[in-house]
C-alpha cells in the first residue's frame, strides 16, 4: 500500500475524495481514507490510504516495520505537527533497516533544506531533492499604516471594502476559532445585503461560508460551492467569502480566491511544564505562515492580500518559521506511544527538534504515577493496554480501571463525550432559552455527570434530530460521540483489565472567599461560567484548565478527598508536602478513614519519606 499522511482530518478526508473522483473510484475501495474513530478503507482493495499523521503513528506502535507499506508520504511536513516529528525520526530509523521502503517528505516552504539534511543517505550525502514549480500568478501584497486595535473587525470592514470596489474574485479570510468565523459570518452578511439593498445596480449578493475542523463534513464541501448568481440580468456577479482557520493556509486548495485577508493571528496550542498547563492561545503567524496565506491569492489569476498589520510589524516582529508543535505540547501521550513502538532511550531518539528535557519529565512522571511506566521506564502490562486507546493517557485509563469501580458503561459514555467537540449550542440570539435547556440537562453534582445524563436522553429519545434541535444540542457531536463509545467499547471488550484517571487535575476550595487552588502547582483558578454545580464543592477534579481573561477550570466533578488518597496513594505521598491547607484537609480526610491514618501517620512519615526519596532519586 502507498500510505500519505496529513496533519489534518479535513485534509484527509478532502483529498481522498478528490483522488478518488479523478480516478473514478468508489472512495473507500481502491483510494481510502482513515482518521481518529472513521475508518474508509476496505482491507485487501485499497492500495492509496489517505491518514492523519496520527493514524499512521498508532499503525507503528503495533508494527515497528510499517509492512503494509511500499511507500510512505508525509505531506505538509512543514506544519510540523507534533505526530510528523515524531513519525520522520520513527521512518528514519526506519528506512536503514527497510531498503525497499520509498519515503516521501512533502513540504510547501522553505523547510525542505532542513529536511533534506535530517534524512542524511549515508554519511553527508544528502538525500535527494526535488523542487516542483508550482503555477502561481503574481500577488500584490498591502499592508495598514498603523496597527489595528480589533482585528476582527478590522477584518470584516476590508472585506466589505473589496467586495464594493474591487473586481469579481473571491475572498479568503483568516480567523482564529469557531465563535471568531460565525460571529464574522453574521456580521458580514447583515452588512453586504444592507449594501445590496442600497444600491442593487453597483453591489452584488454574497455568500459567507464558515470553514474549520468540527463543521460536518458536507458543511465543509460548501466552499467549493460557485459564488453567487448576480440578482438581476444586468447587474453585478455575486461574490463567495471563504472565512477560516488556518486549515485553508496550506491544507485545502479553494478554486477561485482572489483576495486574501490575514489579520495576523492563530490560534497555537502552548504547554508550560512547570505548571502543567495547555492553553489555546492566539497568537501571531510566523513569516513563513504569512508567505503561505498571500500564495493563496495566487492560485487562478493574479491577486491581492491585505495584511492587517504593518510592514515594520512583518519585518520586525514576526518569527522566520511557527515553532514545532514538539517544542510547545504536553508529550504525555506521545511518550506513551514511542515506549510502546520499542523506542526506550527518548533523550537520545533522533528528533528534528528535540524538545525540552522538562516536557519529557513531566510526561514520564505522570505515565508513572498512572502506572503506565514502571520506575525504570519501561512499559507496564496497563501502560501497554492503554496504548490501545486513541485517548490521552488519563482518559484511557479511567476507562480501564471503571469495571473495578462497577462504572464501566457510565465511564464509557463519559469519555465518548469528552473526546467530541462541544455538545451545547447557544446561538447569539437565543442564549437565554439555550440557558434554559441546558438547566433542564444539568446535574448539580457536576458536568461530568451532566454529559452523561445528555447521551442517556438522547439514546432514550431514539437520537432525534428534532429532540437535539429543542433542547440546543449539537446532533452531529452527538452522533459522534455515539460512534466514538462503540468503537472504545469494542477496544474495552478486547482487554480485561481493571484499573483511575485525573487525580493530578484536583483543585481545593481555599480561605474564606472560597476560591480554588490546583494540587501541588497552587494555581489560583475560578470555575468556568459553564460549569453545572449548584455548590461549589470543596474538592473538584477538573477537566480543562481554560485560560482567557482569567484561569478558569472547565468540566469539573464534585469528589472525595480520601479517594484521592486511596486510589493514588504515590500522587498523594504527604510526608513530602509543604504545610499548607490542602495538605491539613487532605490529613483530616485521611485520619477520618481509619485504615489511612496510620499510613499517613507520623508513625509512618519517615519509612514513606524514605521510600519516596529513593524513586525520586532513581527515577531522576
């Protein structure tokens, strides 16, 4: 099989489809497509297997040879996805020991001289490389004369402005995130049809369409739709907006763009070890990305991109390249996968960037205080077990371990929802009957419990669309996460093992103004405005720790603290913990079940410190 890899579910799937039709082919025979939880290929047909980087990564832990494969093609490698890193320092290994394997890195920008030099022959040599002429047409590029102090709405007035003065071609417009693109959307089409309304002779109709990754597959096949027809024979051609993340930088080619509108801006995901924290941030493109938008105006006929900041900014400000997702990700999952893919010496596995040997701590600490590593680093029969599911650590975990707790099909369902995007609607002007939908769902114990209440109803309810439609649901996330539980279940089926999953995301409720504080890194954070409780419990184990305006945590359950010491005993080893509150309550929670007081007793203090110092010890 020739396997091609992107870093993107929409690319994946888009791309399968169109190789498919060019080759008039039934898409999922000869030419397939397989992504996290959707699997298009029909074993012994298809010979071209369309993936994300992901997929194919997991194909590895099980067969460290890849066998299936003749060739193999990462494309896009320059959006250094934390999985194509991973996967070029797996296949380089790789190729020595596979002479027959023919390896294909595919690259938009100026990375390829990087590449190039990583994959080595032998020795110095170089491996080959080839430079494909693509047919671009000229693109003018303009820029403000001061920087704008709201881009987005700086954004939707320069589109207003092309479409009333420039000539006929479609708009690409960058955002960073789904509530960004629909609010623009709104915006921009009230606006246009007061235009049209005005003066019908000289403006004519436009088209908003939305693009990025959660919108419905056939949603997404709308902006390859036609612009609109003028509203009058004699009047002027209608006009298609295209407003996207950054997935329509590099990974889909739309037929008819014209003009490009960059405001500067995406959305990265960061993660500080030192805290344990993974945001989703905006922040600002890297030259490279910004070089990569324009190219977009360029594809039919000469274009025109309006950079929404100022040429000093571009010269001064921006970076050369976007930083490697390696360099900015919690590696926890990733460490898991190359442990079980054989690679045991991670300080010196070959990466293209090697990533601070703080992340790598952090990740090998927590799979060993789940059990997924023993203290020497190798894989447990757990660690091995979760492996198996395409989940973060925690989460398979959770699962594995809740038949012990007789849960099983409740934790089921739980992580189902968790691993879709977000089941709630509220749309701008029907918040407060959404508000009202979602108290009627909610569980005052917590929204873990709600989310399970909300798959219950709508299985009860014979997954009704029209049922999701009055209660302010998302039908497809659901049906997503219907899909996402059947496949886990049958993951579940072929293991008997038991096994308990966040007990390092717990926060405590401190002093008198009740705020809360995350465990050992003593965050200060707030419950999210989302959050279901009808209390605010004095322990919580969260989900999400969200940062906007303030730290906020997102998900969160009511628990027990004397859970917390039974069922992480070496998480939760108190004789090493400074004095604080958290650790009073957490003495008072332990001495009130006799069977913990001893343990945590004075009696005990310094066998356990003892002990704890020489895992540390090893461990470092």
């Amino acid at each position: 099989m020739v396997a091609c890899t992107q870093p993107r579910r929409v690319a994946a799937m888009s791309v399968a489809k169109r190789v498919a039709d060019e080759m008039d082919v039934q898409l999922g025979r000869q030419v397939g497509y397989s992504i996290r939880f959707e699997d298009m290929t029909e074993p012994g047909t298809t010979f071209l297997k369309y993936m994300t980087d992901g997929m194919l990564l997991r194909e590895a832990m099980n067969d460290p040879d890849l066998s299936r494969y003749s060739t193999i093609i990462l494309d896009e490698a320059h959006e250094r996805t934390l999985a194509t890193d991973i996967l070029m320092g797996i296949l380089k290994t790789l190729a020595h020991r596979r002479p027959d394997l023919k390896l294909i890195i595919m690259s938009a920008t100026l990375d390829a001289l990087k590449f190039q030099k990583y994959f080595a022959v032998s020795g110095d040599a170089p491996a080959p490389l080839f430079k494909v002429p693509g047919r671009t047409h000229p693109v003018e590029v303009f820029y403000t004369q001061e920087p704008e102090p709201d881009y987005v709405e700086a954004a939707i007035r320069t589109v207003l402005m092309i479409h009333r003065a420039e000539d006929p071609g479609d708009i690409l417009l960058f955002l960073t995130g789904e509530e960004e693109i629909e609010d623009a959307c709104r915006k921009i089409k009230l606006e246009a049809d007061d235009l049209v309304n005005s003066d019908p002779e000289s403006v004519g109709p436009i088209a908003c369409i939305p693009l990025y990754s959660s919108l419905p597959p056939q949603q997404q096949q709308r902006i390859f739709d036609p612009p609109p027809k003028a509203g009058s024979p004699d009047g002027p051609p209608g006009r298609k907006v295209v407003i996207s993340t950054n997935i329509a930088e590099t990974s889909l080619t739309i037929d008819g763009i014209v003009y490009v509108v960059d405001p500067g801006f995406s959305k990265q995901k960061v993660y500080n070890p030192r805290i344990r924290v993974e945001s989703l941030l905006v922040s600002p493109i890297s030259k490279a990305s910004a070089q990569q938008r324009a190219g977009r105006a360029g594809r039919t006929r000469p274009g025109k991109c309006f950079r929404l900041y100022t040429e000093k900014d571009f010269m001064s400000e921006l970076e050369e390249q976007t930083h490697p997702e390696i360099l900015r990700s919690n590696l926890a999952n990733t460490v898991l996968e190359l442990v079980k893919a054989g690679i045991k010496d991670l300080v010196k596995f070959d990466y293209v960037d090697a990533p601070a040997p703080e992340t790598l701590m952090r990740a090998l600490e927590l799979l060993n205080y789940l059990a997924a590593l023993d203290d020497d680093g190798n894989l447990t029969a757990l660690g091995n077990l979760m492996a198996e599911f395409p989940l973060d650590p925690q989460l398979s975990k959770m699962l594995i371990v809740s038949p012990e707790f007789k849960c099983s099909n409740e934790i089921l369902t739980i992580t189902a929802m968790l691993s879709v995007p977000n089941v709630w609607l509220r749309p701008n002007n029907q918040r407060k009957e959404a508000d009202a939908a979602k108290a009627l769902l909610t569980v005052p114990d917590g929204d873990h419990l709600t989310l399970l209440n909300v798959y219950n109803n709508y299985t009860q309810n014979k997954y009704e669309k029209n049922w999701t439609w009055n209660n302010y649901l998302s039908a497809r996330a659901l049906m997503q996460a219907d899909n996402v539980r059947e496949q886990l279940k049958r993951t579940m089926e072929r293991s008997e093992v038991l096994c308990c999953g966040f007990f390092m995301q717990v926060a405590h409720k401190e002093g008198e103004k009740g705020n809360y504080m995350t465990l050992k890194d003593n965050q200060a954070v707030e419950l999210h405005p989302s959050c279901g409780l009808d209390t605010k419990p004095e322990w919580v184990i969260f989900n999400e720790f969200v940062l906007t305006t303030r730290p906020y945590i997102r998900v969160v359950t009511d628990v027990r603290p004397d859970w917390l010491l039974e069922y992480a005993p070496l998480y939760f080893d108190l004789n090493n913990w400074p004095d604080s509150e958290t650790k009073r309550a957490l003495l008072k929670a332990g001495n009130k079940q006799g069977k913990f007081g001893a343990r945590f007793g004075q009696a005990e203090a310094s066998k356990e410190g003892e002990n704890s110092a020489k895992r540390r010890k090893k461990n470092k």
